[in-house]
C-alpha cells in the first residue's frame, strides 16, 4: 500500500496545519533539515550554503590575507596585506609619507621630523609670517650692529 500524506488538517473547523500554499523545496533548507512538502510528504533539505552570493562584488584584493569569503558560489582567500600601524615623519619641505597598500588599524600617524619641529620657532621666522601654526617674530634687525665712524674720501683711493 503507497503511503499517503496530510497537507491540511482541519479539527472543529480550525485549520490547525496548512501546507498546500508552501513553496519550499529541498534546495531552500538546509542540508539535513528535516520539512514536509505541500502534499504533506516528509523532506531534507539540501541546501549547504546560508547566503546567496550571487551579487557579491569582492575581490580577493579587498579581502585581508589568509581569510577567506564567498562569491558567487566560489570561495575567494584574500590576499589584501594587513599593514596594522602605519607611521612616518616627514623632514624636507617637499616630503611626503607613501601609506602603503592594504589594511590599516588606523593607529598610526605622521609627524614633521623633531629636528624640523626644532627649528619652527619665533625668532626663525620673519614677523607677520606665520608657518604651521607658529608665528613669526623676527624683524630682520636682530644681530645688526650699527657704528660710527668718520671717514674722509679720496680721490685716489
């Protein structure tokens, strides 16, 4: 005798189970979950992903070293270098810090080079010019010595 299952049940005209307008399929649930049919029939699922990855654009260069994502089905192992702190000190006019490629833990920084910072004071920077913050003092005077002196000129010297 062929077995036969229950979609519907009904008890004092309560539906109490209703499988006829269900849509699932093996392939929505996951592997080795146990569900039944709308004919009432028993099912596994599977399924043996969680997401659709379908619409996935990472690349393997957008994802960190060593760990691994799925895209469109297909397992990507990143290859994105993990830098951590990134730091720097710049110590000409022109300098400039390159920041590599990849990941950063954002704890880094860049700084003028001390032996610069040194040299940013007052008395070094003409007044009224202000450069990164520290304004000038210096007149153009400082250091001139004027003297006095009598002097007869020569025709011949």
């Amino acid at each position: 005798m062929a077995n036969t299952y229950k979609n519907k049940i009904i008890y004092g005209g309560e539906v109490l189970i209703d499988l006829t307008q269900d849509d699932l399929t093996a392939a929505d649930v996951a592997e080795g979950k146990k569900f039944h049919l709308p004919s009432g029939a028993p099912a596994v699922g599977t399924n043996t992903y969680d997401s659709d990855t379908s619409d996935a654009t990472a690349v393997a260069a957008e994802i960190l070293a060593t760990k691994t994502a799925y895209r469109n089905g297909t397992k990507l192992v990143g290859t994105m270098p993990n830098r951590g702190q990134q730091n720097g000190t710049i110590s000409t006019k022109t300098g400039t810090v390159t920041i590599q490629q990849g990941y950063h833990d954002g704890s880094g920084s860049v700084s003028i080079d001390s032996t610069e910072q040194a040299k940013l004071i007052a008395t070094n920077i003409r007044e009224g010019i202000t450069i990164l913050g520290v304004e000038g003092s210096m007149s153009g005077s400082e250091g001139v010595a004027a003297t006095a002196a009598n002097i007869t000129p020569y025709t011949t010297a």
